[in-house]
C-alpha cells in the first residue's frame, strides 16, 4: 500500500460532516479506543458528540492521523511531505454532495491506515462516525423497511 497527505479540502469536508446531520457528530471511545492525537476532546470509554464548534479540531485530528501513517509508511521521507496545514474552512452541506463527502472518506481512510494502531485510533473512530452521519442523510427518516403488500414473489425458470 501507499500514503500520501491528503489535501486540505477533503479534511475540511469530512470534519464539516459534523454540522450537516440533525443530530450532533457521535463518537462512541469504547475500551481499547486510543484517545486522540490532537487536542480534540474526548471521554474515553464513553460516547462523545461533537458539534460545528468543533470542526476545526475533528479537522486536526485526522490531520494528525494521517501523518501517523505516512511516518508510518515511509519513515525516512514522511517529513517532505507533510505540509503545514490550513485553517478549517467549512464546507456546507448544500456545496458537495453525500457522495463526494463518501469519495473523501474512502480516500482518507486508505491513506490513514498504515499505523499499526489504525484500527484502534481515535480518527478511525471518527470516520465511523461520519459514515454514519452521512448515511443517516440518505436514508431521511427511514429506519425498518417493511415489505409493500403487493409486490409479486419473483420466480427464476431455468
């Protein structure tokens, strides 16, 4: 596999997910979860919600992820390319859509996941949390699906 620092629009747009669900961003810090890198706060062992007020730090968070796992993957290179980071600037919900906040999220988690403790950060935590804020966006106000009453049974002929 391979890293590469992911660019400061897609870790704007996946830590402004956390301003587009009715619902505040909701991180569950099980057991075994590691607390953050950055100055996010968390109660560890404990659900966390996060609000538009803390975008910019969900934002450091990842960033710092990230860099994890480019040093990582390349421990003798990994200083050349890391840049210096950008200030939050949100991105609202009427400005890209669901998928391209998806595409961000599949991006950043490939290039995030060369940490041996990937699995157990607090960013892969995060990006749980937004996947499922995202999909909760989709789906509206759906929950159970009943079948319609009506629907014929389809039949396979050989």
């Amino acid at each position: 596999m391979s890293a590469f620092m992911v660019n400061e629009d897609t870790l704007d747009l996946l830590a402004s997910v956390a301003g587009w669900g009715r619902e505040p961003l909701y991180v569950y810090a099980s057991d075994g979860i590691l607390p953050p890198r950055s100055n996010l706060p968390a109660n560890m062992g404990e659900g966390n919600y996060y609000r538009e007020t803390e975008r910019a730090l969900i934002k450091e968070e990842l960033r710092r992820e990230n860099i994890a796992s480019l040093w990582a993957r390349y421990p003798n290179d990994a200083s050349e390319m890391i840049g210096e980071g950008a200030k939050f600037r949100p991105i609202y919900a009427d400005q890209a859509t669901i998928g391209d906040a998806l595409g961000a999220l599949r991006c950043f988690e490939y290039q995030a996941c060369e940490s041996n403790e990937w699995k157990d950060s607090y960013a892969f935590a995060l990006c749980q949390a937004i996947r499922r804020t995202l999909c909760a966006r989709i789906a509206g106000d759906a929950w159970e699906y009943t079948r319609p009453a009506n629907v014929a049974e389809r039949v396979r002929v050989m």
